[in-house]
C-alpha cells in the first residue's frame, strides 16, 4: 500500500496533479483512491463526481485502464459520527449524537476537519487500496492536519481534560465535595469568564467525548506512524513559478521538521517561452502585450531554474509541467496531463 | 494614489477598513501592502492588519527590506497580526481585582483548554480587537492611524469569522453573546467597511468569488464595494481595435504560432472570465496588472501600489 500526500497553497492545480497521479497509477494496473480533504469540492468537476455522492468510482473504460480509480471527499459530518459509533459504547454514542454542542463543534470547530482527515484516511486504508493520493486543503495551514490528530492525542490524553470533565460531573453531584477549593476557585472565575452555559456545555459533552476520543487517538497515533515511514509514504510539494522558492522553503521544512519524507516538488504551469518575431507595423498593444507574456514566462523560467539548483540532491524529484491550455477539467484532461508527469 | 474623500489634513468623521478577501493564491497580501504603502507613502499612517504571523509573512515579503529601502514610508506603515490568545487574555485581565489572581485563572489547565475548544472565541476576540484599532482612528490624539487594512484570510475561514458574531448568538450564552451581537451589527454598517474581494481571471477563482459576494450579500448583510482583478495581462486594459485575434500575425514559423496560440488562449480565457463576473456582479472592476519582473518586494509593491486608483471614499 502506497500513499502519496499533495501540499501547495491556493491555486497551484494540486487537486490535478493529485487526481493525474493517481489516474497514472489506475492505468498501470493498480486499484487506486484519490481523496480529498478539502472542503472546495474542486474534485467533483475534476473526476466528474455526482452530487451529493460521496465516493464514487471512476469511469475508464475509454482507456483500457487494468487498474480501478475511485474518488472520495471527506464528509466531515459523516466520518465524525462513524468515530463516535465505532469507538462508544452504543449508550455513550447515542448521547453524544444528541448532545446539543455536538452540532454547534462539528459546524465551527476550526480544525475538526483535519481532525478527521486521518480517521478518514484509516478508512480508506481498510478498504484495501493500493495507492491512496491525498489532496489536502489548499493553504500552508494543510499540515494542521498531521499536526491536529497529535494535538487532540495530547489533549486528551492529559490528565486535564480528565479532571475538567470528572470537576465537572463532581460539582454537580456533590457540590464542594472532593475538590481542592483553588481549583474550584479557577473553575469559577472561568465560568464568570466564559459564560456558565458555555462552560458547562463543552465539559459535559467532553466528559463523554474523551472516552471516544481515546479509541480515535490510539488509531490516529498509529496512521500518523505510517506516514511517516517513507517505505509507504511519499509527500509532494506542488507549486507555481513565482511562489516557488518559498512555497518549497517552506513545506519542506515545515515537513522535515516533522520527520515526514518529502518525496517530490512540482512547479506547475509554467508557460511556453513566447518569442513571437513581430512585423514592424505590428500595433503597439499588441507589441506590448506580447513582451508582457515573454518577460512574465522568461521570470518563471528563471524561477524554475533556481529551485532545481536549489533542491538538486534535497529532494529526490524536482520535476515541472507546462501551462496546459485550459483547467483542467474531467478524465480526458487528466489524461493529458498525466502525459507531463514522469513515469514513477 | 488618487480617490475622493481620501483623508488630508483634517480627520473625517469615519473611515471605513479597507478588507481585501477572495480565494488563496489571488494577491490579497500583494494588494494590502501595496495599498499600506501607496498610503503610506502620501504621508499617512497606516495599519496593515495580516492573517498570516509575521514570521510566516516574513516568508512572502520581507519588511525588513522594504524598511531599508523607503524607511520614510516605513515609518507609517505598520503590519501586525492580531494574535486571538493573546487579545482573549488581556480582555480577561481588565476583568480580574489582581494580577495575581488573572494569572492564575488564564495560565490554569481549565482555562487554555476551553480557549482552544470553545468554538467562535478566538474569531470574537480577533474582531474585538479589529474594531478597537479601528476606533483608535477617530481619537485625536497623536499616535492614531489614519487608515486600517485588512488582508483577510482565504474565503472559508474569512467567512467562518464573520459568521462566527451570529453563531455565538445562536447557540451560546455569556458575556460573549453581547459582544457577538454588537460586532455582528458594527461589521454589517455600510460606512463602516470596504470589503474588495480580490480574483484572478481564472475558472475557480471566478466561480469563488460570484459565490463569495452573494454569500457576504445575502447570508452576512455585508455590501461588497467592487472587485480587484489581479494578475491582469495588459491586453486586457488595450483598447478595442487592438483587439488580438488569429488573423493578427499570420505566417509564423510553427514555434511562433504555438507561443501566439497560447497567448490568445490565455487572452480568451481571461477575457470570458471577465465577462462572467460583469453579468453576475454590479462592480466595479478593478483591473491589477501582473507585475512582470521585480528585483525586490519593494519594488513590486510599488509597481502595484501605482496601479490601485480604488476608490476609498466612504461608500454611499
């Protein structure tokens, strides 16, 4: 089993060069998934997914493909429930679902999607894949979710939010009983802070959720392992010419400094040089215009340049692919672009 | 820099904050400093509000060069990031009888476990603080700062924030459910913001934004006060009889009629684009053209920053 990670700011095509990568893979024979965890649905065009369908399979008949390709989006919704039932006991479960600020979490929590990425990620794993692509949301901020599962790891598995939800059910029990008076002290002042009903209905909801979230945690650990182990996993870097150098600086340190393996940065869309001998009488716009897109595609090509230079020897594959001519949009499309990127 | 009811000497009544928002990738920081210079620039002084922390944004723009290079218009520029832990903490310690008793309420397991968990406080806290620095404007006392820009984050969490003053409403009780409802209202008063989302002339990005200005118009009250199209090609702003079209050059060897046919697919694209957002949005447009080289930021900033004619009047 392979997995293959996509990073890259807004904008960049990762969501193409994923979704090219794992058609390449679906050609070779192999049963392969590409799954987004970003919300943009940029991926239902591409693959020409049905609405309201969350993982579909994708029609290659036209290219005698020996392999499967499927694709997922991640339904937040969906794969935070399948947690809690898999991981409660059906009484817990159930009074979780109920649980009035289980919607409210689910719908603002900024980063219960990276959350979920990785119990979304195990799933797909056990429905035995044998390349897993990943494209992930379109920011710097992606790696929150590799960072996210071992932060709600330490979270919850602190002694603190233990306390904070035991406090809790003890001080409505057995007011003042048991508890130093400090901490009942700070819990009050927090409660004055943040609002009673606030207060109270996070740790009650929490009081059960960390029962769940241990079994989520155990497993998350374990994914998180596997993506680090550079035999199954590759992470890949995807960017445009003028945010190259620091796009790449950035995620593989970012990457590195979580002892993920990088595997390959991509500068897309880069353009044909365009140098177009002009008549003399050619009119000014269009003289104009034309330099325009020669100076524009002579500085990306100098950006490209110095990223090889720069990366030769850092990360093992430095490749680039032109500006196709439109965006890419459904299999045909990404059958040609598949065309531009190196055979594995 | 030109633009009706821009401030000169004397303050008027209220300015509104200048937010660039839109998709990732489009130039929402490139067109917020660029903007903070320009400003800058003319005498004025200038807070730049960034989504990303500095070290991050140190990353894309190097101030620390732009402040060697044009340490006059350095000195009214300011960037900052507004850092919601740090704003929830300080709120809170005007609250406390002793700095004894603050600290040991905000440093307790309790409290920075619920900060993290809580959903919308770190939103509330962040718009709290934008408010603030933009009534420090209207104070007469020196110090204050003549204009404030926003460079928002990407569309989903820009709007999560925005939403966040109803949700808090909604669901929640507290202190905080005053606060929500009061900058729910201050950030949907006309006057007092000028919020324009930023677009590439490309397919995703132009979808985005058409959705991003019904849903800020119909889901949040908020007016939109037009459109920059960054990353224009200058064909683009050429007048019509210039129009490029295949007959334009023929008889070129192949490997330059390849390089034309690109750039009139590339021309077409943008050109449909554009036509796309005037039949799905009133304006106005405003066409950024894409800088083609630049030997420092400052020098990139500045060739943006000439271009930006958008109109800073206090909307109507």
């Amino acid at each position: 089993m392979q997995i293959q990670v996509f990073l890259g700011t807004g904008g960049v095509g990762k969501t193409s060069l994923a979704s090219a990568t794992a058609l390449q893979a679906a050609l070779r024979g192999e049963r392969c998934l590409v799954l987004a965890i970003d919300p943009a649905l940029r991926l239902r065009t591409a693959l020409g997914m049905a609405p309201g369908v969350s993982q579909q399979k994708v029609d290659l008949t036209e290219y005698a493909a020996s392999g499967e390709l499927w694709a997922a989006l991640m339904d937040v919704r969906a794969s935070l429930d399948r947690a809690v039932r898999l991981y409660g006991k059906p009484a817990q479960a159930q009074r979780i679902l109920d649980h009035p600020i289980y919607h409210t979490l689910i719908a603002s929590l900024a980063g219960m999607q990276e959350l979920m990425a990785i119990e979304r990620l195990d799933q797909a794993i056990n429905e035995g894949f044998g390349t897993i692509v990943i494209d992930t949301a379109p920011t710097r901020h992606a790696l929150e979710f590799l960072d996210k599962p071992e932060y709600f790891v330490q979270l919850v598995s602190s002694p603190i939010v233990r306390l904070v939800g035991r406090a809790y059910r003890l001080w409505e029990r057995t007011p003042l009983a048991s508890l130093s008076r400090a901490t009942l002290e700070v819990y009050a002042r927090v409660e004055a802070l943040l609002g009673t009903t606030l207060v109270r209905q996070i740790l009650d909801f929490y009081s059960v959720f960390f029962t769940i979230a241990e079994g989520y945690a155990q497993r998350a650990r374990r994914t998180a392992a596997r993506l680090r182990d550079p035999r199954t996993t590759g992470f890949a870097i995807v960017t445009t010419p003028f945010k190259a150098v620091r796009d790449t600086a950035f995620f593989a340190h970012e990457l590195e400094a979580r002892k993920f393996p990088v595997r390959s940065v991509t500068v897309n869309r880069i353009w044909p040089a365009v140098e177009v001998e002009l008549p003399p009488d050619a009119p000014p716009p269009i003289a104009e215009t034309l330099r325009w897109y020669h100076d524009v595609s002579r500085a990306q090509r100098r950006a490209w340049e110095q990223l090889r230079a720069d990366y030769a020897g850092r990360i093992p594959n430095v490749m680039q692919v032109p500006e196709l001519p439109r965006d890419v949009d459904g299999v045909a499309a990404l059958y040609q672009l598949a065309q531009h990127l190196e055979p594995r | 820099m030109t633009g009706s009811g821009l401030p000169t000497t004397d303050r008027p009544a209220r300015l509104p904050i200048v937010v660039f928002c839109g998709k990732g990738g489009v130039g929402k920081t490139t067109l917020s400093l660029a903007l903070g210079l320009g400003y800058a620039r003319s005498g004025r002084s200038v807070v730049v509000v960034s989504s990303q922390p500095l070290p991050d944004l140190a990353m894309t723009v190097s101030l620390e060069r732009i402040r060697a290079e044009d340490p006059a218009a350095a000195a009214n520029l300011m960037v900052t990031y507004i850092d919601a832990r740090e704003i929830l903490a300080a709120m809170f310690e005007r609250q406390f009888p002793s700095t004894y008793v603050a600290r040991k309420v905000l440093t307790s397991s309790i409290y920075k476990s619920l900060i993290e968990i809580a959903p919308g406080l770190k939103e509330i806290a962040f718009l709290s603080r934008l408010r603030e620095l933009a009534d420090t404007r209207l104070q007469p006392a020196g110090g204050a700062i003549d204009a404030l820009i926003w460079d928002a984050p990407a569309t989903g969490h820009f709007l999560e924030t925005l939403n966040v003053t109803r949700k808090f409403e909604m669901y929640l009780s507290g202190p905080f459910a005053q606060t929500g409802r009061e900058l729910q209202q201050y950030f949907s008063e006309r006057a007092n913001l000028l919020l324009i989302p930023v677009t590439t002339l490309e397919e995703m990005a132009v979808e985005e934004t058409v959705e991003l200005w019904r849903t800020l118009e119909h889901g949040l009250r908020i007016h939109p006060a037009g459109i920059a199209c960054n990353l224009v090609s200058p064909m683009l702003q050429a007048s019509a009889e210039a129009t490029l079209n295949a007959d334009t050059l023929t008889g070129l060897p192949p490997r330059e009629a390849a390089d034309l046919a690109f750039v009139l697919d590339r021309h077409r694209i943008e050109r449909d684009e554009l036509d796309t957002l005037r039949s799905s949005l009133p304006g106005p447009f405003h066409l950024v053209r894409r800088v083609p080289q630049w030997s420092s930021d400052l020098e990139l900033l500045s060739a943006v920053s000439a271009q930006l004619t958008i109109a800073t009047a206090t909307p109507g």
